[in-house]
C-alpha cells in the first residue's frame, strides 16, 4: 500500500468527504481479490486484443508492436497482477480458446 | 440607499434574497414560507437578479438541488417550513456532512398532526441534530439582519456548514412590521464573492464527491464536522460584529434583556420575546429584578457564555415551544446543561407554550413572572414542567 | 397616553380586508411613525368572518398579539353588525367605522354602542360606482383619515397611497382606488 492512503487523523481530512485528486483508483491493489492467476501464452496468441476490450480493470497491458507485414501494431506486453481480480473474463472470451485447438489465456488456481 | 419601510418578514426575507443575489435558488412552495421564494421568483422575471431558479418537484429535490449546485461551486439559498423540512431531511444531513454553506430560510410552522400552519419550532428543533447552523429571529429585522449575514458565517473557510435562518410563521412572516433595509451595493460589498473549497466544475482539478466512508474514515469526518460547528461560533461573532460596524445593528450568540442584575430571568426564542421585553419594561419601571435571555445562535449552543451571563440570576423560566413527546423541552435541556456547572446555580424550570400559534398575551408573561417570584420565595421550584395556556391544566 | 394606537378590522375572506390592513400601516409608515399590521390568520376561506390588527407607535413594536382593545374597530362588512366579536375590549373612547347604507342614528342602535363615537360609510356603494363591485377598503381607508387625523392626515393618506397602489395596480386603477379614499373621506358621517 502506497504510502500516502496511510489513514489520516480527522485534522488531516480534506473538507466534506472529497476526494481532491483523479485518477486515483489506479494505486488502490485489488490483486489481493484474485484466487484464480490468467497465464498468458504468448505463442499461441493471435493479438487480436478481444481480452484487452472485455478486461474490467484495465489489467491487460499493451506495447508498441509491429504486424508481419510491417505494419505498426498494439500488441499485448503483460497482465498487471497488481490490479488483475481473476474474474476470468479474458479467458472466456478469447477466440482461440474458443476455437478449441491451442489455448491463449488460462485461469489456474492461485497457491501460496 | 438604506430605507425604512413596512413591510412582511417573508417579504423582508426576499429583499435580503435579492440583495444577496445567489447563483441558485431551487425551491418548493409551502405556508407559511411561500411568500418567500413567490417574490423571490418575481425578482427573477423582472431581471432584478443573475440567479437560476429551480422549480423544483418537492423539497427533497429543493435540498438535493442546493447541495448539487452548492458542489458545483455556487452560492446557493432556498426557503421552507415544516412538512417541507421534514421532506428535505435526508438533504440536510448530507448538505451538512458535504460542508455545504447552503442558506435555508426556514419559517417555523407546527409539524402536522394535527394539520396546522402556525408557529412553533418542532420543525427546526426536530433539526437541530443535522449539523446546520441555526439563527433565530424575534423580528423582520432581525431576521432580515440575520439572512444578510448567513452567507459570511456559513461560508468561512474554517466552517463550511450550511445554516438555517429561523422566524415565526404569520406572527413574523405575515406581518407588516417596520424595518430598516440596507443599501443594495453595500449589502453586496458586504457578502462578497463566495469562493468554494473545490468545485465540481473545476475540469483543471478534478475532484470526487460523495464517497463510501466506513468505519475506516466516518468518524474522523464526523469529528472534523463537529469542529466546523464549533468554529461557526467565532464566525458567527465576527461576522456579526463587522454587520454592526457597517450597518450599526448589534447582535450576539444571544440578546442579554435587563439581565446584568437580574434576579428572576425568562429564556425564550423567536418573536415571544418582543412581548417579554415589554413585560420586563414594564416591571422594572415597578423595581423589580427582571430580565430576559433570547437565544439567537441554538446550534451552536453556547454553554458558557450562558452560564457567565446567569450569574446574578436566582430562578429561570425557559419558554420551549417545541414538545419533545417524553422528555423535556429541547431549550430547557440545554440551558439546565449550561447551568450545572454554575456555582450557586439558580432554580431552572420548563414552560411549554403557544404550539400550533397559541398566542401568550402580556398578562399571560406577568404570570410566569409572578410564580417565579412564589417560586424564589417558597425556595422551590414546584413544578418543574408544566404547559401555559392550555386548557384543563 | 397608551404607548399604541390599535386598530382592529372586521370583515369577510375575499373582501380586501387584510390588505386594507397592511395598506394602512404602509401609508401611516410614510409619516414616520413605526407600524405593524397583521391578519389573524385561519382557515381561508371566502366569507368567513376574520379580523385584522393594525398597531401604530413612535418607538419600535415588539408585541405581535392580536389587538385586545382597540382605538379603532373597521367593520367592513355590514353584515357584521350585531355580532359581539365587534364589542370584544373596547372602551368608551373605541371609535368604530361601519361599511353601511344606513343612518348613523340606526346602526349605533344596531351595533348596541352607547358613548363611542361612530362614523358610517356607505363604502359599498362608493366601490360599487367605480369598480363595479364591492372591495370597500379603500373608502375606509378614506373614512380612517376623517376619523384619526392625528394618525394620518387624508392629504398625506393619498399621496403615501399613490405610491403603495403603483407598486399592484396599473395607473388607471390606481387613480380609481385614490379616488375611492376621497369618497369615503368626504362621505364618511360622524355621530
């Protein structure tokens, strides 16, 4: 936990309950949540970003890539597991899961 | 130019509205607080003022329209009375725990039932706990005074709290009563420009409003809220001494009446006390020891300067006008608190009077004055609750 | 010397009596004496018996209770006259202004007053000539000056009430409503 959602004294309070700065969700860990991990196959995949559209909290992670023709191309980096829930969403969607030969993302449990 | 007229006290309170000039007004009709917000709505017609006016589907959108517009950065009046404030209760708590410095003029009405639409303070004292600021008002003028000042204590930077400025239905609202009202542009000199803590409109610093706020943070923001009001109190002195630096009006958290030696005193709210200060005249002019204490500022309460302006006192009448089903009246409650630490401190007992606009006449005031006196004199109080002028005792 | 002059007011819901009231201390106000003037509030209903309270002083009002014993009873419906409410407090110094065709002789009789001084007013009539219906105030505003000069004089009644009327009513009515107030000054008769 960053160390500025340290919980304040009431002096310390900003006025009314307001939460004076945006943007701020992106520092609050929901990796905790997670009891299923995605495990992404980077060889199997067809970066085709339908994971990173139904992703709910932003957790798939894109770069700058190029496509075989050359063509410049968004292509995924990694899977944020500081903010990834394992909701599953990823893998269920996938289209080559779905077509049934290789599997591009799965969910395995998590183990300590 | 400043002026003296006659006019209404909710006419009078729609003046103050105008010179004021809020960026907002949302509002619902309801007696007696009508004539408020109808002349109110007339000034805006006529261009006499910059403000938005919302008309709006009941008095809890009036509130929850207050509070949006509050967060959005401006300043912000409405006006109600009784069912009305019972309608907006939700809002109130949520424009006072938002610290939104919204102005409510609230015309005290009985709450039904039975149906009435007169005065007395169950609407306001049932609010007390809401976190608003509340000022009385005994006149048109002082409740025009008080409207006129409201902005600059609810609006400070270490208050934030909205505030209620409290008059008598029909007694104070329906009656043409003379008055002094104060030049437009020294009223506008006066309030000046209302600067918020954050606005929602600011797109360059964006904020968020209204968050969850569990056990983790509720308290600290309950804490922090009751040092708001706290604060209103040095707000609400020197805004009010500045009022009488510019406009040659005095008023304080309270209105001490004769009471520097006062043996025998008489604490009321609201317009009663005009009739209590002639009776207190009239008794001095006879010798005797009478004075009257009239709260201005109930919430915040102010225990000790009331203790310290006691001193002198024997016995004490408090007047509550507002039942508490079970308990004692919400005024006599705090004052006997304010006493306990008094040493010697003087007999204290509780009369309820006038609720649903039962009137209390002069000779009715000599009484209470008389049965003191029995009371001083026997060196007990006998009863210590009792109604006035209610028939069958 | 009593510390107020008091004024109470007879009339029926719909009748103009309330703002008769309120138009009165608004015009006393201009002479520099300190007013109040407020009804007694009820259910509203046109018809209904209801009274209406004018105080006037040279220092600051600070009661607000219904007017006990009045220097001035306003009867504005006539057909009022007879009922005890008009009696309530008064002394032998009330004045009383009756809205009433009658002779003076004949309603003194009817209202059972002995000593007080009396002025009658056909109101209705005079309001009935110049607006086509019955909204007696104004006449008895016009009544009020002939009988309480000491409060309001009907040369400064008139010039406070061009003003007070401007502020409602477009300039025709304004000037009718003035005239109403003459009418009733000049036709008020005393006994």
């Amino acid at each position: 936990m960053n160390d500025k959602y340290k919980l304040k004294d009431w002096q310390e309070l900003p006025i009314g309950g307001v939460v004076p700065e945006g943007g701020n969700s992106a520092d609050y860990e929901t990796g905790t949540w997670r009891t299923n991990r995605p495990l992404w196959y980077e060889e199997n995949c067809i970066q085709c970003l339908t994971c990173w559209v139904f992703c709910p909290e932003g957790a798939i992670l894109l770069k700058d890539g190029t496509k075989p023709n050359g063509q410049p191309r968004k292509e995924i980096k990694e899977i944020n597991l500081f903010h990834c829930k394992g909701c599953g969403l990823c893998a269920k969607e996938c289209p080559v899961n779905i077509k049934g030969n290789k599997i591009a993302i799965e969910l395995v449990k998590e183990e300590i | 130019m400043s002026k003296i007229l006659a006019i209404t006290g909710a006419g009078a309170m729609s003046q103050a509205m105008r010179q004021i000039n809020p960026d907002v007004v949302p509002a619902f009709p309801i007696t007696p607080s009508t004539q408020v917000v109808e002349d109110f709505s007339q000034f805006v017609a006529d261009g006499l003022v910059d403000t938005e006016f919302i008309t709006v589907e009941s008095e809890h959108s009036a509130m929850s329209a207050c509070i949006g517009a509050s967060i959005a950065g401006g300043r912000v009046m409405t006006a109600t009375s009784s069912a009305g404030m019972a309608l907006m209760w939700e809002m109130l708590y949520v424009a006072s725990s938002m610290r939104q410095p919204v102005v409510l003029t609230l015309i005290n009405r009985a709450m039904s039932a039975p149906i009435n639409i007169h005065a007395d303070h169950s609407d306001s004292m049932g609010a007390r706990d809401a976190g608003w600021i509340q000022l009385y008002s005994e006149s048109n003028q002082e409740a025009y005074d008080n409207l006129i000042m409201a902005p600059r204590i609810a609006e400070a930077s270490d208050v934030r709290l909205p505030i209620m400025i409290c008059l008598d239905g029909f007694i104070i609202s329906h009656c043409v009563q003379t008055m002094q009202m104060e030049d437009d542009d020294k009223v506008r000199e006066f309030i000046g420009e209302f600067k918020p803590a954050y606005s929602l409109l600011d797109t360059e610093n964006p904020v968020s409003w209204g968050a969850l706020d569990l056990q983790d943070y509720y308290i600290e923001h309950k804490r922090a809220q009751h040092m708001a009001m706290q604060n209103a109190k040095e707000s609400i002195k020197l805004v009010s001494e500045e009022f009488y630096q510019c406009f040659g009006r005095k008023y304080e958290l309270f209105e001490s009446y004769c009471l520097d030696d006062a043996e025998r005193v008489i604490i009321a709210i609201n317009s009663i006390a005009g009739e209590i200060k002639e009776v207190v005249d009239d008794l001095r002019n006879k010798g005797e020891k009478v004075g009257l204490l009239k709260i201005r500022s109930f919430r915040p309460f102010p225990y000790e300067e009331i203790a310290e302006s006691l001193k002198s006192a024997k016995i004490v009448t408090v007047l509550d006008r507002s039942e508490s089903m079970g308990a004692y009246g919400p005024l006599f409650t705090e004052i006997r608190t304010a006493l306990f630490d008094v040493p010697d401190r003087p007999m204290v007992y509780n009369r309820m009077f006038g609720l649903g606009g039962r009137e209390l006449f002069m000779s009715d005031i000599q009484n209470i004055f008389e049965e003191s006196n029995r009371y001083l004199e026997n060196g007990k109080v006998e009863k210590v609750f009792d109604y006035l002028n209610v028939r069958g005792g | 010397m009593r510390k107020f002059f008091e004024v109470r007011w007879h009339g029926r819901g719909g009748q103009g009596t309330v703002t008769g009231a309120k138009s009165l201390s608004e015009a006393v106000q201009g002479t520099g004496k300190y007013v109040a003037a407020f009804p007694e509030y009820g259910p509203e209903r046109r018809g209904a018996p209801l009274r209406a309270f004018n105080r006037f002083a040279d220092e600051m009002i600070r009661i607000h209770t219904p007017v006990q014993n009045p220097d001035v009873v306003i009867v504005v419906d006539p057909t009022l006259i007879g009922s005890p409410d008009l009696l309530e407090g008064i002394t032998p110094d009330t004045i009383f202004i009756v809205n009433t065709e009658k002779s003076a002789e004949n309603t003194k009789q009817s209202l059972s007053i002995n000593s007080q001084k009396l002025y009658t007013v056909p109101a209705n009539k005079i309001s009935f000539q110049l607006f086509n219906k019955e909204i007696p105030n104004s006449a008895l505003m016009g009544t009020f000056a002939k009988a309480c000069g000491n409060i309001i004089s009907i040369d400064k009644l008139l010039e406070e009430s061009e003003q007070i009327f401007a502020k409602n009513l477009g300039s025709e009515l304004v000037d009718r409503n003035l005239e109403a107030i003459k009418k009733g000054y000049e036709s008020g008769e005393e006994i």
